[in-house]
C-alpha cells in the first residue's frame, strides 16, 4: 500500500467523492515540487498514490485536491475552488488522511 492514502467523504451527499484529482507536493526551501497525483475511485479513496516501496524523507508535504472540478461537474456551486492539506512526515509509516467535504466546507484528519 502507498504510504500516502486519502479517502474523500461528500458529507452533503452522503457518498464517497469519486473522480477527485488529487495532487501530492513535497516542500523544497519555499517551493514545491509535485510528486504524484491520482484520482479517488468509486469509494472515494485514492490507496495507489505512490509505489509501495517509495521512501519519502522527512518534511513537508501537501496534498492538493481539485474541489471545483468535483462539484462543477454534479451542478453544486462552492465555495473552495481547492482544497490543500499540509502535513509533516517523521517517519516511515503509513499516513491516511482522509477529507470531510461539502460545498461550502471541510475537515480533515490524520486517519490510519
């Protein structure tokens, strides 16, 4: 399994978000390099964002999700045009983190 795994919730449908791009960045000084990016599946998750044998360093790192393009396609107005999460990686460990979202706002945390 890719040690970066995310999982996206419509909470005002109700239903997994499928078909929402999602964009991974490692921070570099004061930019960021891309590293990969994928697209949830019918569940909403996204499990194959790296290879499984992937070693990521230490920093910091976002995950970047295409939001507008989500709802633009059911008819929803929103709010965010994106949603970008940052997060720190100490380790070699599996990091889950999962987004909450609806058209107008979102939560996340680090799942597992």
């Amino acid at each position: 399994m890719s040690r970066i795994t995310t999982h996206i919730l419509d909470t005002s449908a109700g239903l997994p978000a499928q078909g929402v791009a999602v964009h991974l960045f490692q921070q570099q000084e004061e930019d960021w390099t891309a590293i990969a990016s994928g697209h949830t599946n019918q569940d909403g998750r996204l499990a194959g964002l790296l290879p499984d044998e992937a070693i990521l360093a230490a920093g910091v790192y976002k995950l970047r999700f295409e939001t507008q393009t989500y709802f633009d396609t059911r008819g929803i107005n929103s709010f965010y045009p994106f949603v970008e999460v940052v997060f720190f990686i100490r380790d070699q460990q599996h990091y889950h983190v999962p987004l909450l979202l609806n058209p107008f706002g979102y939560s996340t945390y680090r799942g597992t």
